[in-house]
C-alpha cells in the first residue's frame, strides 16, 4: 500500500545553480540584463523592472512544446478530447470551429478553451439527480437527450462503478465539445498580441489570476503560442545569476512580505473530507490547488490542484465511491496508480513541497521550477501550515500596474458565460 508522502522542504543547496546562458529563456533574461543596465540611474528597482519588461514584447517568450499545435475541433466528443488532452500531458486547449469560413478572424475561428475540469464539473452536474437540470437536458442542437437512461438508475450515481460506467455511456461518448461551451472560461478567450508588452503578459498572469494566455497571430488569424505559468516560472529560473535577477531574488520571503495569505485564510480540507468536497471547493473558490491537512493537526499531508481532476476520466478504475472517498485514500490511490504505470514525473507524488519565510524567492523560483509546480505552503519550524505561496504572489513582488495602464484592453473581452461552472 502507498502512503502518502511526508512535508518536503526543499533546501538551496539541492536545487543546483544555473549558469549557462544557450536556452531561450536565459537569453531572454539576457535581454532584461541589456535593458536594465540602460535605465536612467534614478529610477528605483522596481521602476526598472517595469520598465524592462514593458519594453520587451511576447513575441519574444520562446514557443511552447506543450502548446504548439494542440487545437481540438468543436465537434470532437468529450471523449476523444479527453484522451486528446491525456495523451499530450496538458489541462486545456483551444478549440476551433468547423464551421467557421476559411477566412474567418481569429476571434470567429475559435470558440473557447477546453479544460479537463470544465468538462468533469459539466458532466457531473448532467448526472447529479438533485440537479434541476437533470436527467434530460438540452444539446445544442436543440434535441433532449436523457442522461440517466445512459446511467441506469441513481444507485448507479453513488455506486462503486460510477466513474466506469460513466466514461463508457452515450453521454459521455456522443456529447460534442462545442455542447459545453458553457463550460469555457471567456468566449472565446482572453489574447495577447504579439507585440503586446511582457509586463502586459506578467500582470495578467498574477493580478489578473490568468492561468494560461494564448498569443495570436493577427495575419494567420490563429493562436502562435500559449504562455503558461509553467514557462514563466522556466523563464525566471533560466536568470539565476544575471545581475537584475539576484538584485531582486536575494530577498527573503519575510523582507519581502510574503506570504500575503495567512494560514487563517486559506482555503484547505481536511484528509478524512469526501476528495469531490476539494474539487467543488477549488471550483466554488476558483482556486488551482488545495492542501490536505491532518485533523489532528495544522501539518499539510498532501496537494490536490485542478489538474488532478482529469484522474476522475483517466483513471476511473482507482475510484469506488466517488461522494465518500476521502482526500488522503484518493493521494493514495493516485499515487499507486501513477506508480503501477512508472509515471515518476506527475507533480502529486511530489507530495507537500513546503518553504520557510526564510527562503529567498530566488530559492523559492527554482523549487517551483524544478518540482514543476505552481504553488508553496509555508510552515513553522513544527510543520505546521503558516502560509502560501503561488506564482502570482512572486510575480506581484516582481512587477506593478502603473495607474490607467490597460485603459480598454478588455472592452473587447466577452464576458463570462451565465451558465459558466468552473
């Protein structure tokens, strides 16, 4: 039986240092480096820093090899796309539409972004008997479709085979991506133009709580590059060294006053919760990630994010229950899994990746960089919860927004969608 993993702090001399400047992204920090020793000297630091990155556009962050290419067609099921999206590692991708013409712009060629948990929490609430919009409900084409006939009766619902009976009904094979465009997060999606500034990109990325943010090509009417978290957090790791970088990164988290969020503050379950109370909770909060804390004390046992929702299609043989499996018997039963298969890399064997205020954030980039995560618990000298950290909050601490700075840069952005889930 596998247990879950115990608090890992991660110390500054296990992480390595970065000295080689061939990578893209280290010849992006380069570039920073230029533009930084070219500043008038009496700007502050942070004056600098804003300046530097707005004078870089985002046509120079490199390509992303998990985004290039990775477009789904609207009328893929969701259980292609499913697959689709499992098989490429990623949570999400843009999703054309077949029936746009051949010279349609690129806001009229897309439709959305679909994601792993929008479709999860989409056919979770087809299925939820108690749900008003349950068992038949209208696709997009107009017609009825009656899920529950899919299902069987609602014993099937709470029963120990929900998950492989579900991801084997009609519903879940026939259902088009383009029937949960409901589900997408804009409509289509919030862009960036390529010469569209890095601080643009930064300041969406953290005060703006963008995920991911696609870069489209005005002239070829598609998406050239998604600029993820994951690539810039690479970015940053890729500057150890440069003389801004260490200006900035030999700050420790106390100097600096993180973390913002307290531990009275965090949204957190418990390890003998039911594991879909933390999807709903990450859903309801639209937050990426939640720690598992022991009852008996503040220690985190464990992470669940978002992305592990995919587990409920991927992988529902490691599922019984799936109103009553706790959060702990679910890190455990992923972790088997994970390790059945010899997947070594999945960020949820990490376990509890965890900091002090007394790391640096320099520290703090390259943990998040080499354990390829998003986020960091903070604890005392006991273990126990004290605080958390993400990617925004180092980027907050990075960059700023002068006032007025996006005038009507979301003018143009539709709003999200009413029946938006997730």
């Amino acid at each position: 039986m596998a247990s879950v993993p115990e608090i890992k702090i991660v110390r500054s001399e296990s992480l390595g240092h970065r000295s080689e400047v061939s990578s893209p992204e280290a010849k992006l920090g380069m570039r920073v480096e230029d533009l930084w020793d070219e500043q008038k000297p009496q700007l502050s630091p942070d004056e600098k820093l804003n300046a530097c990155f707005e004078s870089i556009p985002v046509s120079a962050f490199p390509l992303s090899s998990d985004s290039q290419d990775i477009e789904i067609r609207s009328d893929t099921s969701l259980a292609e796309a499913v697959e689709t999206l499992s098989k490429l590692k990623v949570l999400s991708a843009p999703v054309v539409d077949v029936d746009a013409p051949e010279d349609a712009s690129w806001i009229d060629r897309y439709i959305g972004i679909v994601e792993f948990p929008g479709i999860v929490v989409w056919l979770l609430h087809q299925l939820d008997p108690t749900s008003p919009r349950s068992p038949a409900v209208a696709g997009s084409n107009g017609t009825s479709h009656d899920f529950t006939a899919d299902i069987g009766d609602d014993s099937a619902v709470t029963s120990g085979n929900f998950f492989e009976v579900l991801t084997s009904s009609e519903l879940y094979k026939n259902t088009k991506v383009r029937d949960i465009s409901g589900t997408f997060r804009w409509a289509p999606f919030l862009a960036l133009q390529k010469d569209n500034s890095f601080l643009t990109m930064l300041l969406l990325l953290s005060k703006y709580k963008m995920k991911s943010i696609p870069v489209v090509d005005l002239g070829e009417a598609k998406i050239e590059n998604i600029i993820t978290q994951s690539g810039v957090i690479h970015m940053l790791a890729e500057c150890v060294g440069l003389h801004w970088f260490e200006d900035w990164g030999v700050k420790t988290l106390s100097e600096v006053g993180l973390p913002i969020m307290s531990k009275d503050h965090i949204i957190k379950i418990y390890e003998d919760e039911p594991v879909l109370q933390a999807f709903k909770l990450m859903r309801r909060k639209r937050i990426g990630g939640i720690p598992v804390i022991e009852r008996k004390s503040e220690k985190p046992v464990g992470n669940i994010s978002l992305r592990d929702v995919h587990f409920l299609l991927t992988a529902p043989e490691i599922y019984h229950d799936y109103r009553s499996i706790t959060t702990k018997n679910f890190l455990v039963a992923v972790r088997e899994h994970l390790e059945k298969r010899g997947d070594t890399s999945a960020p949820i064997l990490s376990g509890v990746i965890a900091c002090t205020k007394n790391h640096t954030l320099k520290e703090l980039i390259l943990m998040l960089d080499a354990e390829k995560i998003h986020r960091l618990y903070v604890v005392d000298d006991s273990g126990n919860l004290e605080g958390l950290i993400t990617l925004r909050d180092i980027i907050a601490r990075l960059v700023y927004e002068p006032p007025g700075y996006f005038g009507d840069f979301f003018d143009g952005v539709m709003p999200l969608p009413q029946n938006y889930r997730v």
